[in-house]
C-alpha cells in the first residue's frame, strides 16, 4: 500500500520474494528489525520468512538513506518494530486459527504483561502450512518472536529481543528418473538477536 513499492513473488509460497523501492534493485533498500540489519551485505533480502504477528508497526522511509545506513540504503529504508508490552499492564493473551483450501493452517497465539512496574514481556508464535496444488508442494513456515524488558530507573531501561523462523519448502516438478522427486526441498532457518540500553543524562 506504500507509494514507491513493489512486493514479487516468484512462484507459489515459500519462494523468493523481493522488494523494489523506487524502480530500483531488490538488493537496494536496506530492512532492520529493531535496528538489527537482515539484508545481506550487498544483496537482498528474501521476505518469504518475514511475518507480521510479533510486529508492531512498519516504518518506511523511501528515497536515498545511504548517508545514514549505508550503500545498501540508495533506494529506500523499511524498518520493523517489535511489539513491546507495557510494565504496569496485566497480563494478556490472545488465539487466532485460519483454515483455508489445499489443507492450508494458519495459527497464531500471543501472550504479554508486565510485572512489579519493572518487568515487561511480549511473545508471540505463529506458523503456517499448505500442502499446495501440485506433487510435493508443502510449504511449512514457523517463527516466534520473544520482547523482554527491564527498568532499573526512569532513566536507565534494558530491552532484549529475539526473532527466529524455521520454514520447510517442496520443490514441486523435479524428476528422478522420469518420476517425480517427493524428497526434493528446501530448508531455511534464522535467528536475529538484539541488546539495547536506554540511559538518559538530564534533559538533554
């Protein structure tokens, strides 16, 4: 929906998926989950892995950014935000399921709060399944994103995030011998982790 962008797909799901900002190549805007790089140094980045539960907002910024996130951000910035609970609120839960034709499931569970004005957490799993159109055209994706917070103060705040996915994808069409390869596919597994410190000195 953003102005400037294009999201492909080559293929049915689980295949590549690329990004183009501006007209340019898919390897020339740069992406970052909490200020962790994903795009490869130099290339692109896949976003058939990259799902939206455990998110909590998409920044974007389009255009030339290379002056500060370097060569890979010529045409543009995409930015995701972990979605972080409050300290002081309850804890909360939630359960969604999603059934669709080719036996395809999508389910997603979320569970937040915070604890003593402190501790906060968010985490969040979901995955997906088809079994697909054709011979061998599985397609499995799971991933789970863990938001973990600590105030020492109102000055000094420590935030750690992880997020992993482990996807299974059929090679539907290869032939063994003039029979169709059941065992032919690929496998794909990435965990991004991060450490952040907010320390505030004064006003300014």
């Amino acid at each position: 929906d953003a102005p400037g962008l294009a999201v492909v797909q080559t293929g049915q799901a689980g295949q590549l998926t690329s990004l183009f900002a501006l007209g340019a190549g898919s390897s020339s805007a740069m992406v970052l989950l909490d200020g962790i790089p994903l795009t490869e140094p130099g290339g692109s980045l896949d976003w058939t892995h990259l799902s939206v539960p455990g998110l909590d907002r998409i920044e974007i910024v389009r255009g030339p950014s290379s002056a500060l996130f370097g060569a890979e951000a010529s045409s543009g910035v995409v930015q995701l935000f972990t979605h972080s609970a409050d300290a002081e609120g309850a804890m909360h839960g939630s359960a969604a399921y999603e059934r669709g034709s080719f036996s395809s499931d999508h389910w997603t569970g979320s569970l937040s709060g915070g604890l003593a004005k402190k501790f906060d957490y968010a985490l969040t799993t979901d995955q997906y399944r088809s079994t697909g159109e054709f011979i061998n055209d599985a397609f499995r994706m799971t991933s789970g994103t863990a938001s973990v917070g600590y105030a020492f103060s109102d000055a000094t705040r420590v935030r750690a995030v992880v997020r992993s996915f482990d996807a299974y994808t059929g090679d539907p069409g290869q032939t063994y011998y003039g029979l169709y390869n059941r065992d032919a596919h690929s496998a794909d597994r990435d965990i991004d982790a991060g450490l952040k410190l907010d320390d505030s000195r004064g006003n300014r």
